[in-house]
C-alpha cells in the first residue's frame, strides 16, 4: 500500500479542492496511484475518514464498525451493486440495508461518493437537528436509505421482505421478448438483489433467526447477508455471551453460507460475492471477519471503538498509522471519488438500458405492464372496489373477522400485487387469498413465487418487519395477520412502520376479552389505545361488516401503516335504513343515531360495543334521556377532521358523554372531557364463554343504561361505580 504522507508541514500552503493544504501532502497526493492495490486502499481509507472526521466533530456516533465494514462496502458499491444516484428510486435497483445501524456513517460516506444528493456539508452535520445524515438511517431524510434501521436485527428481517417482493414480482411479472424485442432489451425486467450488513448485536437478536429461518424456507437466492463479525459489542467481546457457531446456524437454516477469514482481502470479497450471486436456491451469508476501529492503534478491536468518538489524539495516532494526511477533515482525494463515481455512472447506464427494455415490455405486454406501473406508483385499479358489497341485517350476525377475509379475497380479484398471510392462524384470521396458491418456492411446497399468501409461520416479529421491507420495496400491498393481543411480539416492527411511514397492513383479529375460553393471554385489554399513542399510525376498529368493508376501501388508499382490529365473535349487522350509512367510518367517528332532540347525552362507542350502544339508546330514550350514539371505529381519523366537523359529531355544549370499549380506559378522557366517564376494561380479563364475561364486566344494555342514567344525574356517583365494577376483577375471578 502506497503511503500518504501523515507528518505536518508548517511550509507553504496551496488551495487543492478548497482546502490550504501542506505543499509536500499535495504533491504526494497528486501524484499518480501506482497500482490498483494502492488505489483500492485510498478508496477505502476515504471511507474510514469520512466516518471517523464526522463522529469527531459531531462528538457522538460509532466509528469502529465502519472502519472494519469499509472494504466489504467497497467492493459491494464499487464491483456488485446496481444503483442510479442521479434516479434513487429507479424500481429494478438492488436494495441495500444496514441492519446495524449505529454504523451509518458508513452509508452516508458511501452515498456522498457515490453520487447521491448527499453532499459533504451534509456529512459535516452528522446527528445535527434537520440534518439529512441522522444518527442512524433513517428512510426518507436521505435519498439512497431503503429502510430505518438502528434496532438491531431489523434491516435484516426488511431485507427478507425486500427479496420476497423481488421474487413476487419477478414471478409474476417477467415474460421471456420475442426475439426483435429481445435484441434491445433484456426480459427480466424485475431482477434485482437484496444485500443487507449486519453485525453480532443483529445475530443475537430473535428476530434475526425468525427471518433466517423463512428465509431459508423459502430459498430466496437474491439475497446476500454479510455478517461484520469483528467478536466486539459494547460490553466487550462476545465471547462473554455469544459463542455459537453463527455459519453452521445459518447453515441449518438452509443458506448457503461462506468464510471470509479477512475482511480486508478484496479478491476474496470479491469472489464470495460472485459465488452468492450465482448460488439461486439459498440465500446466501458471507461471514466476513473484521476488525472494530480497524487502524486505530490504542481502540482497534476494544468495545472502545465502538460507540465513541476516537478522539483527538487517536485519530492523530491512527491517520499516521494508515497513512493519511492529518489534515483537512472530511477529505476526498480526486481518485478515490473517481472510483465511487464511476461506480454511480455504471448504475446510473444500467437504468437506462431498463428503462429501453421496459419501453418493449410495455408493448408486448400491455396488460401486465399496465399492472406493474399501477402497483409501483400504487395506484389502484378503476373500479377496484367496484364489487365490494353493501351487507343487510339479514346477513348478520357475522364476525368483523370473517367479513374482513371475504372482502381482502374480493379486492385481491382486482389488485393482482395484494399480498396476505398470517403467522400460522389462516384458518383463524381468515387471510388466505383462496383462488391463488402459497408463496413458496416450488410445488413440491405446495405454492409457487407467483402465489399471494405466505405462510409466515409462528415468527410474528418476524412477520411484521418483513411486511415493512415488501411495503418499502414497492410495487405490492403487503399484509399479515395474527391475534390482537399478539401484537405485542410485533410491536418494535409495528414502530418502525411508523417512523418510516411505509404503507404495511397490519391484520389482528380475536379484538377483546370476547376471545373467551382462551383466557387473559389471548385477551388483548391495553393495546388499542398503546397503538393509539404511537405516532403515525393508524388503527381501525370496525363496528360490523359495513364498517369492515369501508375500512378495507381507506386501507388500501393509505401511504402510511394501518391496524385493523376485528372480532372473533358474530356481531349483528347495523341497519343502514335506520341509522347512518358505514361510509361515516372514513372521518373516524360519526353520528350513527341521533337523539329525537338535542342530546342530553352521547355514548362514544368503537367496534362490537356500538350495537351494545345503539339497544342502550332505545331503552334511555323510553325514558325520555335524549341520547345520541357515535361510532368512533378510528380515531386518527377523528383527529385529521377539521375542529368545525368535530363539535358538529362531539357539541362542546353536550358534556355528559360515556364510552364503551372492551379495552382499558387509558386516553379516553381526550374525547369525553372532564364531565364524562368510561365503560371499559382495566384489568385482565378471564377464561369463560364470552357471553358470560361481557355480562360479569358490564358490557350489557342494563349496565350502560344504568351508568348513563347516573351520569346525568349524579357524575361522580358514576364514576365511582365505574371504579367498582373494575376493582371487582382487578385481581381475576
């Protein structure tokens, strides 16, 4: 390796890309890399520095994880990988994901050589407010970032999404050109790869073998994992807590899975690289051996070097060591740039010739091109709920859950990239895409890549951050399902598809303690209104199979992730005759029944308890209550309205106001002001037909009578046999 000088100069100094720099520095810089081996060192060495200068000034960040992954992302961005700088969202791109993402500046230095709008002053602002390099990848501040990272184990569970959507598309999509077109243009037009780095905190997490292990099941051979195993996390080695031997575990998953005893033999990268990528039945794992800090003479292979800066002193010991001048931070020798240039300029032809062989596609294949397109840009189909149906009392009772199943198959007739699946409870939650097979690999399975249910087996985590890599892929309307209360396996996932705003479907059915015999494990009490509390996302809690059907035609318009919560128990169907039409579930809350004159009193109620609302209002109006009902399936949507709508469903003037929901009664106060009262469930609930639970809690027409007669009358009396009702079952039966 070729030696930049690393000793100051306090002669002369001439202007060299904008900076004063030492004259005997510029004159070894300007001199010509004699091989490529020394030009290969620079390229990585401007790597290294970029992401050591940046975690300096900003005095915060992780820079030995980038000192040790530099060659691995060298020669992936500058041999492998397909990307266009100029275009960050060409469609046939290869997805990358930092799965351990504390090492960001890793991307961002890769980003800004490469081409991307990432400029150098952005990498100078690194964990600044409002700057575009955050302290981890964060999907939509930076144009290059596929998917937030920064849990660890995650980017690895969305880069399995990622190359299940590939492969979807792919199957569905190719068709071989006959041969004038095939001459100008290549057939495949989606074929990409998926490469995702992930280091020991990604691998000892769960959710990384709940995605290998499907992974691997479903034999997803465009995508390559690389493992940063330099055996160092914050609390020191990892032989103190992570011993196993990760090649075989991946192994017994079904990768294909490669040695790289020195992540800093590029020839040996690059030949890994070249054999993943010819390997298409596995997906495959690189174990690349690295090392933290790599270069830093005093931190280098010390949990020291990774979540600090290095320091002054160090970064001077280390430069010196690496042969790099001291200064100016942030340097970009013009070679090196060239190099990552190129690299960009390659990607940016590629796209070019895709975008000539997809012109061809689209006019031997209207039809499916047409498809393509819509689901890339997500637009639906015209008419594509045109055949969704209008549900009569005679039709009920049914469970929201199997309404909810009847109209995903319905929609998916007519949106050919709807995507479904469950984690091992089709038979339950009702997700199964009937008329097409299973996604899977080959018949022998049971399915083929062009089939729209996955099985995602008992792997919720899993399932979720897999649904948030396919919505992030684009091109498909992802979804899976599972029981409410087991949300809660999916909820770091569940989180990230909010902080990203990617457009997952979340499916849970078995809503509330109506569950019944299955007991206080499967009955979900807190978690509509956790889910209400987190930013950015949506939760829907249809009221019958009207409101099912009309939350599914808002779900797939929606560009950001969605919950809906459904029924395992029959619920009647609302008349649509006599009270307000299921179409009102599109501004959160509606008045479903009014009083015959100004309200006295309002009950607010969500899901299966509107029906318990609306027999609550005949009886309080035989007794002369003016009572007015409103369904409240969503309340984000409630919020989005404007203040004008709100009075007009919620009068400031009608203080007296009772909700019903079988969930806790956390939030409700925002809605029923400090006059009014809740009728929920704080405590667990219990193992019991569901009849009987509903009765012994107070979910029944006597009780919601009762309390709103006391309501009007005495408030606090009220209350305060609301508080009874729930310490009664606050310790169980």
């Amino acid at each position: 390796m070729s030696k930049i000088s690393a000793q100051k100069n306090n002669g002369t100094k001439i202007s060299f890309r904008g900076y004063r720099l030492p004259l005997r520095i510029f004159v070894i810089m300007a001199q010509k890399i004699s091989n490529q081996d020394d030009l290969d060192q620079l390229c990585i060495n401007t790597i290294r520095f970029l992401a050591v200068d940046a975690v300096e000034k900003a005095k915060s960040g992780h820079p030995g994880a980038p000192m040790g992954l530099a060659p691995v992302a060298y020669v992936l961005w500058t041999r492998h990988m397909r990307f266009d700088p100029k275009n960050p969202n060409w469609f046939n791109r290869d997805r990358f994901m930092l799965s351990n993402g504390h090492a960001s500046m890793l991307h961002y230095a890769l980003l800004h050589l490469t081409g991307y709008d990432l400029s150098l002053d952005d990498l100078k602002q690194f964990r600044q407010f409002g700057s575009r390099t955050p302290g981890h990848p964060e999907r939509g501040d930076t144009a290059g970032v596929e998917v937030t990272t920064g849990p660890l184990g995650q980017g690895f569970a969305n880069a399995v999404g990622m190359a299940v959507a590939e492969q979807f598309l792919a199957s569905a999509f190719n068709h071989p050109l006959t041969p004038p077109l095939k001459s100008r243009g290549s057939s495949e037009i989606i074929d990409h790869h998926t490469y995702v780095i992930m280091g020991d905190g990604c691998m000892e997490e769960g959710i990384t073998s709940e995605a290998a292990s499907i992974a691997g099941h479903l034999e997803l051979g465009k995508l390559i994992a690389f493992y940063d195993d330099n055996g160092i996390t914050i609390d020191g080695s990892t032989t103190v807590t992570f011993t196993e031997d990760v090649g075989k575990r991946f192994e017994a998953y079904h990768w294909h899975v490669q040695d790289v005893p020195d992540a800093n033999d590029l020839d040996a990268l690059d030949h890994a690289i070249r054999i993943a990528k010819s390997v298409l039945d596995k997906p495959s794992l690189i174990v690349c051996h690295t090392h933290i800090g790599y270069g830093s003479p005093n931190k280098q292979d010390t949990g020291k070097a990774h979540g600090n800066p290095l320091g002054k002193d160090e970064i001077i010991l280390t430069k010196q060591h690496l042969g790099w001048p001291l200064e100016p931070d942030f340097l970009v020798p013009n070679e090196a740039e060239k190099v990552f240039r190129d690299a960009g300029e390659r990607g940016t032809d590629a796209h070019k010739k895709w975008d000539d062989a997809f012109a061809e596609y689209k006019k031997e294949f209207r039809e499916e091109a047409k498809s393509l397109s819509n689901a890339i840009e997500r637009i639906l189909p015209n008419g594509w709920d045109d055949a969704l149906p209008v549900y009569k009392v005679s039709e009920g009772p049914v469970a929201t859950r199997t309404i909810g199943g009847k109209v995903m198959n319905m929609i998916a007739e007519r949106v050919p990239t709807l995507m479904s699946g469950s984690a091992d409870l089709n038979e339950s939650t009702f997700t199964k895409l009937e008329k097409w097979d299973d996604f899977e690999p080959s018949q022998l399975k049971h399915g083929t890549y062009s089939g729209r249910t996955i099985n995602f087996g008992i792997r919720e985590h899993a399932m979720a951050a897999m649904i948030n890599g396919m919505a992030a892929h684009g091109g498909v309307y992802p979804s899976g399902s599972t029981f409410f209360t087991f949300s809660d396996y999916m909820r770091p996932s569940v989180r990230l598809s909010a902080i990203m705003r990617v457009p997952s479907i979340f499916v849970w059915t078995h809503d509330s303690v109506a569950v019944g015999e299955d007991g206080p494990t499967h009955e979900p009490i807190e978690h509509l209104m956790s889910l209400r509390a987190m930013p950015d996302f949506t939760i829907i809690r249809p009221a019958d199979a009207n409101e099912t059907v009309e939350a599914w035609r808002c779900i797939m318009k929606m560009n950001g992730p969605v919950g809906i919560a459904l029924t395992r128990q029959k619920l009647p169907i609302i008349d649509q005759e006599k009270y307000a039409k299921a179409s009102g579930l599109t501004r959160g809350a509606y008045v479903i029944s009014d009083a015959m004159s100004a309200p006295e009193i309002i009950l607010i109620a969500t899901g299966s308890e509107v029906s318990l609302a609306l027999g609550a209002q005949i009886e309080l109006e035989k007794k002369g209550l003016m009572t007015r009902v409103v369904s409240m399936p969503c309340w984000e949507f409630f919020e989005s309205q404007t203040e004008h709508y709100r009075n007009m469903v919620l009068p400031p003037e009608v203080t007296c106001r009772l909700s019903i929901e079988l969930g806790a009664s956390f939030g409700w106060e925002k809605w029923l002001g400090p006059n009014g009262a809740s009728l929920s469930i704080d405590h667990f609930g219990a193992s019991s037909p569901y009849e009987k639970l509903l009765d012994a809690f107070g979910f029944n027409v006597p009780t919601v009578v009762q309390i709103a007669e006391l309501l009007l009358k005495q408030p606090n009396a009220a209350r305060e046999e609301l508080r009874n009702l729930q310490n009664r079952f606050a310790h169980g039966l």
